[in-house]
C-alpha cells in the first residue's frame, strides 16, 4: 500500500509539473478530489497512510510550517533527514529562546536537561498529595523553597509546573508550614537564618519577573498570595513586618574595602517590596488595612540612610514598588486638587463662567441621567437608554485645567475619556435618540417616511425581530435578526442581491448597529464574521452548524437577516429581557456605517483603567496642574532611568561609519557629539543634534519639517538603542503608529535597515514584506509547555460543557410562560399544583385523555371561578386548592408561577455565563501566554495606538522601557496616555505640530470651530508639550530638523518663508529634473466657476465639477509622456465630495489607489440616510484594467488630512471653494496648507479660484498669496 501510495505521488508531482493549470490548484492529488479541502498535516510531515481516502487534501500547503525538534536542541536527534520535525536553525533558536535554556542547552547539553528532570522530580515528592496533616519538612523546608527558586530559572514549562504544584492543596501546606512559624517572636539570629534558609527564596519564587508575567499562572500566584495574606491579613502582616526588621539591619553599601553595593541586601528589599505591592494588589481588603501601612512605613526607613549615586540606582526598582504600595494603601503625597490649581498669570485677565460638573456636581447635585458619573470608571461607554434620551447638553471638561472638576494627572485622564467619548459615541446617541424617538411616536411606523434631516449618518432597517438566539464558544451569545430587505433590493434576483450587498458594504463584519425598540430600549451589537470553519460538538463529536448557514443578507427576497452579538456585557441582560418580551415592542436596527468599536472602546477602557492605577510615565509633566505658574522657567528634562546608572554612557558606533567609536554621557556636551556624529555619520548636523539630545532626555520631542528625514531620524535611534538592549534590559523596543499604513511603512525601512527579530501585532497589515514577522504566524512556531496543554484540554471542555449548557437554557427560555414550562416548574417547586392540574389519573383511578397540548392549564384558567369572597396574598395561595380560587386569584398565581420561573431560568444563565467567562478568560491567557514569551525575544514591537489599547495586559507583561511615536503631532492625546505603559522610562515623540492635528468626528470639539477652541481635543500631546494653550505649563525642549530632501527649492519656498524660516535645502533638491511635459514645475490655473451647490441638506462636503474635468485632464497629459511610475503622481483635495467625484471620472482610464482612512471616510459618508437608500452609484463591481503600454501606473487620489507623511514626484490639487463670498472652508487652517503645498518633488499645480482661497485674511499673508 506504501508503495502504491509513493507511485501515485509520483505521478501526480509529474502531471503538476506538466499541467500549469493543474499546479495552480495546488495538487499533489487529483484536483477533482482536493477541490474544496484543508490540506493533510499528516500529508505535510509524510506520515499520512490514508492516500486517496484521505478526507483532507494531500496538496503542499504553503503556511504549513515544522515545528522545532526538541531532540535535535538537546543533541539527542538520530534521524537525520528523515525527522519529521525542524531542524532548522533558526527555529531552534526560537525554541530555545522561548524556553529560557539557550546558555544552559548549549553549556551543558543533555546531561543538564536529565539532571533537571530529577530535580523536579526529587522536589516534586516533598509536596503531600494527601489531604489534612502531612509530615513537616522541618530543616528541609529551606532546601525545597531553594530548589523551587532553581527551578523556575529552568525553560517555561518547568516554571509553570512548580507553581501549579505549589498552588496545590499539598503545596500550600507547605507555604503554611513557612508561614505559621513563630517570626515574629524568635531571636534576630535565629530570624536571619531563616530568612535566609526560608524566607529569601519563597519571595525569589512569587516575585520572579516570568512568574509575574505569566497569564496562565494568574490565578495560581493569586491563590498563593491569598494563602500569604491568611485570616484578617495576620499572617501576611506578621511576615512582612519581621522582613522589614530583619532588612534595616543590613547595609545597602558594602563593607568591603572599594565596595559601594551591598547587592545581596538590595537584592532582598527589591524581592520583599515586590511581593508587598503584589500582595496589596490581588487583596483588595489590604488596601485599607491600617497594620499594612505601619509595613509599608517600615520598609520606607530603610531608604533614609546616605546612599552612593550607585547605591541610589540600584534601589530604584525597590523605591518603585513601594511607591505604588503607599498609592494603593493611602500613603504619601496627595494627588493636586482642583484649588491648588487655580493660579493665574496677573497680567492675564480671564472671565470665567460657571460650568455644572457631572454626575452629583451638577446643579443641584441631581446626575443629568443614569450614565452621568463624576468617576469615569463608573461611565459605560456605550451609551445608555436614559443618556439616549437625554435632550440637555452633556459635561464636557474645557482645555484649561484650572476648571476642571478634579485636578493633576486623574483630572487629565478624565478630560480626555470624556472628550474622546464625546466625539466617538456622541454621533451614535445623536442618531439613536432620532430614531427611538420615532419608534416611541405611533403615529410614525414607516422609517422611509422620516425626516432626513440627521445629525449623524446613518442606516436605519425597519421591521426588526430578533428570529434566533444561540451561544458559541468563541462569541458568546449571538442573536438572527431579521428586518425587511432595502426597498430597491426586493426587486432583484438572489445574486444581485448578494451584490448589492457586498457592493454596499453594509452590515459588513464586525460593523457596529443599535437595536432600538418602541418599549424604550437601546441595545448596541456589533456584526459576527461567518466562521470560517464549523466547529464539531464536544459532546457528540458532530459538526456544528453555524448560525450563519441558516440566516443571511441575501437569500430571501423579503427578509434580510444578520447575526450579531452584545457590544458590551451588559447588553446581555436588555437582550434577555427583550427575548422575554414576547415580541410585543416594535424594533428597528441602526447601522453606523464605517464606525468599528475596536477604533475607539480599547482606548476608553484603558483610560478607566488608568484612572484607577494612575501609573503614567512621566506624570509630573503631563498633568499641567502640578507645575507652577512661572512661564519663563525652562522645563529640564532628566534622562531614562536606565541611562542614569553611574558612568554610564551611550555607545553611538551603530550608526557611525569608517569604525568610529563614539561614546558619551548623556546630557553632557551635546552640541560637541552631535558635531562629531554628523561628520562620521550618514546624519546631517540637525538629524544628529535630535539623535543626541533625544537619548539625553526621558521625554524626547523632535519636530520634523515636511521631507527633512523624520522617519530616517527615528530608525537611527532604534539602531544605537538596540545595542544597549541587553546591557540595559531595555526589553522590546514599542514602535507605535495611528494608522496602519504609517506603522507598515517604519517597520518596512527598519527591515531595509537589517534590524531582526520585529513582531508587528495586528492583523491590519498590507505589506507581504511584513507577513511572516506577524504574530500570529510567528506563535504558530512555539511549542506549548506540558502545563499549557493540559490546561487548554481542561478548559476547552469545560468552555463547551458551559457552553452546551446555556443553549439549553436559552432555549427554555423562549419557551418562558408556554404550557411545557409552567408544567416543568410545578413539577420541580410546586408537585402539589402541578399533581392537580397535569395528573392524568382522576379522583376514581381512571386515566384521562387531554388531545390539546396545555389544555389543562388553559381549562383551569377559563373554569369558573370559586368565590371564596376574599383577597389572598400569593404565597398563601400557593398553599391553597387550585380549584378553589376566584378567577383574579387564578391569574396572580399564574403570573408568579411565570415570573418566578423565568427569575430561576435567568439565575441559571447568569451562573453559567460566570463560569463560561471565567473558563474563557484562563483559556485565553494561554494564548497570552504564548504571545508573551514570542514577544520578550523581540527587537521591536510593531502596533497602532488602537491595537496597543487592545492588547494592553499583554504588552504591560513584556516590560518595554521605550517607546518610539512617529507622526505624533497627529495622533489624540487619549491615544498617547494609553501607549505610555508603566515600564516605559523613555518616550520618544517624532512628529510636527504645524502639520495637520489629530482628526476628530465632531467639527465642535476642534480647535477650527470657534466653540470647539475651549475644547481643543484636536491638540496632540505633542503640540501641547512644545507649544501649551495653558498659562501653568512650560514648553518643553525639543529638536527641530532642518535640511529638506523631498522639494525643489521653487516649491520649498513656499513654506520657508511663512512657517519654518530655518529650514534649508539639501544640495541635492538642486538637481531635481524639471516636470516633463509642462513648461513650468510651479503654477496656478485660476478659474472662476462657481462650485457645485448641495441638492439637499445631507451634503456637509462640498464639490468642484469644473475642476474635475481639468484635473483629469492634467492627469491623463502628465501620464500620456510615459515617464512617470505608479506612486509618482498624486492628485489632492480637501474634500471628501470632491474625492468621490475625481475618482468616479478617473476610474474609467487607471487604476485608482485609495488611503485607508479616505476608503473608511467615503464608507463612512455612504450612510446618510434611510434604509432605502442605494449604496453609492460611484463604487464600481469591477475596477477598470489598466491599458498596457499607455497608462502603466495606478493613481493615487486623497485628501488632504489623508495624505500627511506621503509625497510624490508630480502633485495635481483641487481646491473646490470657488463662491462670491469669498469663503475658502478648510484652508483657512494654516496646518492644512502646510501639508498641501509641501507634498511635491518635481512639480505642483494648483486648480482653484484664488480670488475665493485669498479671501480669508489668514491667507492673504502667507503661502498662498505668495
């Protein structure tokens, strides 16, 4: 049979190779049976013996890749070539890696691996599997805490089992045996020899860096410490505090002769003030336990004595720890106030109004609804029923902290939540409260015949009904809703339909919608993407059918249908409570189109978070509270925590040529190092100015004009980090971008640059340079540990018997108040009624016949009443005769019997839905887990802002110290405050606060709008440290970079003369060839035609038909010389209508390129109406080929705010505002034209009305009249 199976094999590699179409289809098989089939993993090692009847196909599978061979690591592999496992060398240094055992591997080989083995094994018997007294280890205790400590230092998996031991029943009895020893009471010597036979290494196992780390040890190091913590915190103070005895004993300098560190002291501080802070973490009840602060103020003596500048280095860690344990217990400095704020500068006079506060602050002190909070961490993101009510107006906080409601870094916090939540959910509740108003009205039902005038855009689905309920393993509960399908698409054909939809890119996946209904509830769901495959029944081992397969968009000429699950937890209670509804209410499904939750719910929860942890770098220069009024005082900005050990100095030959070393102290003789790294370096003098003085500073800004080398500027900073990466435990270098596009395009040149080992996170990424390197497919080649396996088995099944279990429960719960289940519940809680009314054996033995499903129940409530004459409370008449109840009687206890049994139904799911969640999270942090040890072997971290918010337990674990931000002079300031994680010690801010800001949704928050300057939620974080609107806070210092490379002097001039009056020209713009086929490389083409005007009042963007035909034109003269290559030639406009229209006329002759955020805006402006409407007509099926030979390059088109870090050798602009009123719209803003002008190489050409541009007095002056 193998050698049938081999012959087979053969023919088919020879027919592939023979057959190009037949290659294409991937076969090592017969294409008619592989098509439609995963491929074989056995197939891909050459185990497989199934041949033809395999049901999985034997193609080559391109992702499949071998995992690493343990044995080969171990120099124990025999079989060569024919292994099926790895033994490539680059997976055994990830293997190696990710176990922790390269050194000890390579050092000692196998015998170091057995010897280990029998450690654990030896150590693994002192732990008493029997229950109740087990013999003391006496003397041996030591020694078993001490090999516990050895051991953890081993490969991951070892780490994991000794700590699932030591949570154990038998394990903590051996934590007891430590703990319940008279240490409070012994001798000092006698204590010294225990905490250093005993004590030293208990504290090394529960603090080690990778124990701490850990997702899947959680719960267990959470168990320990509670073991720690004991009766009332007894146990935990009686230890703590002989620690903190024993420690001021000893000396944190050397007594020998030239010593300045006694290493062993401090290392035993840093483990016992660990162990505390992480003791008051998991125990909330120690956060208010007086005898833990008399600790917490013991251990602070011990930092009293004089120290060495060594000495005060060393014990930083150890200073950090208890810092935040005095935080959480109470202790030290209190956070400013709002009064200790209030100064003002005399010269100043200011007027201020009074301003209600949120939540019990505002007038009165009545909370304008039931989502307004003065704590954040008690705001729900999403909004409410009653704050979708709400017609007032909300509490938003003003940029000047003197008004806020609370003051310092917490206040900080609190005005950007409620900003970003303002600009982000503020456009859903504005929509939400339009169309639940309309539900509410009865004499509006038809949402087409709705007033159009919306606030916010759009789509609105009539007819709702939720038509199915399940519970998956991955998405928790998730509902069929089915609404009447878009009038114009009832009239087409099944596959039209499907276009339409797709066309449309309506209820796309994971697209946030709201179900409203006419009983006064709001329910926001987001869209669940189709599995890709089923998954099978745990139980039954049968295929599971997804929901999906039964319901969709497209199939029923009628009906649509979606599925979708809760935004947020408590949307599952709403969701219950309309199920049990009956069906009685009116629903309607809003859609928000182009408004995905992860933009924007990770950042809100990270910021609540914050403000409960308020563990920001740099706090004392992000608050603007906490400085003093003294403008002229300039800000010093000390350098990063790791650089200010004694004679440290940075070592610049990473990007130094010719073998120079060049060496220096940070902060020290700047401008003479940055002379010299200009002269043996590729950096120009402003490049290596910004590169020295930025490792100097913890905070470091750099302002990098448009086509100075920013991004150059950043990966030469990364480059002299990584070479300290090891010597300073700098951990993975955070590269953190907005958008995914910026991100793909730093990580790109660090990989050009040969920096290995880069992980991006985020499944977003359009380059194929960068797959591999995702994480996803990087985990894909670990291995899991022993314990990780075990516990994914165990939690795996038990996730699905949870599952199992609350499918059953929703399905009795749609059956609440039917005959079956008022039966059910008598029979369990009342068998006397339920005897009476459902036994079917009467009062003389016969058996009775009921032919009509419930009919005893309904008979007994249509019988004629007994009239008893008196009114009798419920719970004597569920002791009563049922026969013997007036008809109201009947009814109350038919009501009871109904409420109370969907009250236990309701208990029932919400148990089992505790136990799912909590079965679900452990199951996750496995995967945590494996990300985490994928991550701590990284060089740098590739993320946006968002998917930092997203993944922030995990990269909170992977003890980053930098940071590095380009483009940050666009990025929110809430956006930034989440990046900065507590491990930072250096922030490197890369970006130009006179480009463009940070975009926000709403016009009325920004600084453009006359009302929104108050607000100022467009200010960055960057723009605010180097140019603050506050009068308390200091500019901080920062480099600007000043030689451009990108422009011809001709078009340079146009922003150095007006915004960077320093910047000069590199020699080489000089040389740059003049636009072939135009006579000149600058010009203006005035016209005078009158923009389009709006046909309805919809329409917030405006459009210029005459300069879309002259665009393109120009377009098509400039491509037609044949010279230029695919992203040489850029056509620009401020507004999104005009975008829509350039690109509709030029797509019948190129390909067009679209940004990701202009593709998400023009989805985002398709929904601005009513369920009716068609999607939008300039979205075509197909995009037009590109005629080979005359136009050979795809065009990119953008706006403005869109194109922001991009260039191109020929730039085309339409300006669009061409009025009588002389009203120039967007660029009046001196930042939007920044960008505009400077975005050319070889060429620009303006198209526009400059009488109309020049029209706003903040023109006149500046580059556009020139």
């Amino acid at each position: 049979a193998d050698i049938r199976q081999k012959r087979s094999q053969h023919f088919w590699d020879v027919v592939v190779q023979a057959v190009p179409g037949w290659a294409l289809k991937g076969g090592h098989s017969s294409p008619c049976n592989m098509a439609g089939k995963k491929p074989c993993h056995l197939f891909q090692l050459g185990r497989c013996k199934n041949g033809n009847g395999c049901k999985y196909a034997h193609v080559k599978d391109a992702k499949f890749k071998r995992k690493a061979c343990i044995n080969f690591a171990k120099g124990t592999c025999h079989r060569g070539k024919t292994c099926t496992y790895s033994h490539d060398q680059a997976d055994i240094e990830l293997w190696r890696a990710s176990n922790d055992q390269a050194t000890t591997a390579n050092a000692s080989g196998p015998s170091h691996v057995n010897n280990s083995q029998t450690v654990f094994k030896n150590w693994r018997y002192n732990i008493p599997q029997e229950i109740g007294t087990p013999t003391p280890l006496g003397s041996n205790l030591g020694r078993f805490f001490k090999q516990a400590a050895e051991l953890i230092d081993g490969d991951a998996g070892r780490m994991q089992e000794v700590i699932v031991l030591l949570a154990s029943e038998g394990g903590v009895q051996r934590i007891i045996e430590l703990l319940e020893q008279p240490l409070d009471k012994v001798h000092p010597d006698i204590f010294t020899r225990l905490f250093d036979s005993q004590i030293i290494h208990f504290l090394q196992v529960i603090t080690h860096k990778n124990v701490m780390a850990s997702a899947i040890l959680r719960p267990r190091l959470t168990t320990i410490y509670n073991i720690v913590w004991g009766e009332g915190g007894q146990q935990a103070i009686k230890l703590f505090s002989a620690v903190a005895q024993h420690l001021q004993t000893l000396r944190l300098m050397g007594q020998e002769e030239g010593s300045s560190t006694n290493t062993t002291a401090i290392h035993a501080i840093e483990c016992a003030l660990t162990a505390l802070d992480k003791l008051i973490e998991v125990n909330t009840s120690a956060q208010v336990h007086d005898g833990l602060k008399r600790v917490a103020e013991a251990f602070a003596i011990l930092f009293n004595e004089p120290m060495t500048d060594e000495v005060r280095f060393a014990v930083k860690p150890s200073q950090r720890h208890l810092r935040r344990a005095e935080k959480r217990l109470g202790l030290g400095q209190a956070i400013p106030t709002q009064s200790e704020g209030k100064q003002h500068n005399g010269d100043r006079a200011f007027f201020t109004l009074e301003r209600p506060g949120p939540g019990r602050l505002n007038i009165d002190g009545v909370p304008r609804h039931d989502n307004d909070n003065v704590d954040i961490r008690e705001i729900s993101i999403l909004p409410t029923t009653l704050e979708i009510q709400f017609a007032g107006a909300e509490y938003l906080p003003l940029a000047d902290p003197t008004q806020w409601h609370i003051g310092g870094l917490e206040g900080l916090l609190d005005r950007h939540f409620r900003l970003l939540r303002a600009d982000t959910v503020g456009q859903l509740r504005d929509t939400a409260k339009t169309e639940l108003a309309r539900l509410l009205s009865p004499e509006v039902r038809d949402p087409s015949q709705q007033n159009k005038q919306r606030t916010s855009r759009a789509f609105v689905y009539g007819n709702a009904t939720i038509v199915d309920v399940t519970f998956t393993s991955r998405n928790g509960i998730e509902l069929a809703i089915g609404f009447d399908q878009p009038k114009n698409v009832q009239r087409k054909n099944k596959n039209e339909r499907k276009d339409w939809w797709q066309t449309s890119k309506r209820l796309s996946d994971d697209a946030l919608v709201c179900l409203l209904s006419s009983l006064g509830s709001a329910i926001f769901l987001t869209v669940v993407p189709e599995p890709k495959t089923p998954k099978k029944d745990a139980t039954k081992g049968e295929q599971q059918v997804p929901i999906h397969k039964q319901y969709d968009l497209r199939s029923d000429e009628q009906r649509a249908h979606v599925i979708v699950k809760p935004a947020q937890k408590d949307g599952i209670g709403l969701i219950l409570s309309e199920l049990s509804s009956g069906g009685n209410a009116h629903l309607s499904l809003v859609e928000f189109p182009g408004v995905l939750l992860p933009a924007f719910q990770p950042t809100l929860r990270a910021m609540q978070r914050l403000s409960e942890t308020l563990e920001v770098p740099f706090a004392d220069v992000l608050a603007p509270v906490s400085t003093t009024a003294n403008p002229t005082r300039d800000v010093e900005i000390q350098a990063p925590n790791y650089a200010t050990r004694p004679d440290f100095q940075f070592d610049l030959s990473a990007v130094t040529t010719g073998g120079k070393v060049l060496r220096f102290t940070p902060g020290r003789d700047v401008e003479s190092v940055a002379a010299e790294l200009a002269q043996y370096s590729s950096l120009d003098h402003g490049q290596a100015e910004a590169v020295v003085s930025s490792l100097s500073r913890s905070l470091a800004l750099i302002q990098g004009p448009p086509g100075t080398g920013k991004s150059y500027t950043g990966v030469q900073l990364i480059k002299i980090l990584l070479a300290h990466k090891k010597s300073c435990n700098l951990g993975p270098i955070l590269c953190v971008c907005f958008t995914n596009h910026a991100l793909d395009q730093s990580l790109e040149r660090l990989v050009d640059e040969g920096v290995s080992n880069i992980v991006r996170i985020g499944g977003r990424s359009k380059s194929d340079r960068l797959a591999d390197i995702n994480l996803r497919e990087v985990v894909q080649r670990l291995d899991l540990t022993k314990t990780e396996k075990s516990e994914r088995f165990r939690l795996t099944k038990e996730v699905e018997d949870e599952v199992t279990e609350l499918k059953l429960i929703l399905r009795s719960m749609s059956e609440l108040g039917s005959p079956s289940s008022i039966e059910e519940y008598l029979r369990e809680w009342h068998p006397r009624h339920h005897h009476q009314l459902f036994s079917n054996i009467d009062e003389e033995g016969f058996i009775t016949v009921n032919r009509h499903q419930g009919s005893e129940l309904q008979q007994w409530l249509n019988a004629v009443p007994w009239d008893q004459g008196k009114r009798r409370p419920v719970a004597e008449l569920e002791n009563a005769d049922l026969h013997q109840m007036t008809a109201r009687e009947r009814r109350r206890l038919y009501h009871s019997w109904t409420s109370k049994a969907a009250n236990r139904v309701r208990n029932k799911f919400d148990r089992a839905l505790g136990a799912y969640d909590k079965a679900k999270e452990e199951l996750d942090g496995i995967r945590t887990e494996t990300d985490q040890r994928v991550l701590r072997q990284a060089n740098i971290i590739g993320i946006t802002t968002s998917g930092l918010a997203r993944n922030l337990d995990l990269l909170r674990r992977v003890n980053a110290k930098v940071l590095l931000c380009e483009e940050a002079g666009e990025v929110l300031e809430s956006h930034l405050l989440t990046a900065l994680l507590p491990s930072v010690e250096h922030a490197i801010l890369i970006g130009d606060h006179q480009q463009l800001r940070p975009h926000v949704q709403n016009y009325d928050l920004s600084t453009e709008s006359r009302g929104g300057a108050q607000y100022a939620l467009d200010v960055s974080l960057f723009e605010r440290l180097v140019q603050p609107q506050d009068i308390l806070a200091h500019p901080l210092p920062f480099c600007r970079l000043q030689v451009q490379r990108r422009m011809h002097p001709s078009i340079s001039q146009l922003v150095q003369e007006t915004l960077y009056p320093d910047l000069q020209n590199a020699e080489i713009v000089n040389s740059i060839p003049d636009v072939v086929g135009m006579r000149r490389r600058l010009f203006w083409m005035h016209h005078e035609q009158i923009e389009d005007h709006a046909g309805d009042g919809l329409n917030t963007s405006h459009t210029n038909s005459y300069e879309v035909e002259m665009t393109a034109a120009l377009v098509k003269h400039l491509v037609h010389q044949g010279v230029y290559k695919s992203d040489e030639i850029a056509v620009i406009t401020p507004y999104l209508g005009q975008l829509r229209l350039l690109r509709r006329k030029l797509a019948g002759s190129f390909d067009i390129v679209l940004n990701e955020r202009d593709d998400e805006e023009l989805l985002k402006d398709a929904g601005n109406g009513i369920e009716g409407d068609p999607p939008s007509t300039d979205v075509p099926l197909r995009r037009p080929s590109v005629a080979r030979g005359t136009l050979l390059n795809a065009l990119r088109i953008a706006t403005v705010d869109n194109f922001q870090g991009e260039e191109a050798k020929v730039v085309v602009i339409s300006l669009v505002r061409s009025n009588k009123e002389r009203k120039p719209g967007f660029l009046k803003t001196p930042n939007r034209i920044n960008v505009l002008l400077s975005r050319a190489q070889h060429g620009m050409y303006i198209i526009g009305n400059s009488d109309t541009i020049t029209g706003d007095a903040s023109s006149k002056a500046g580059s556009v009249e020139m």
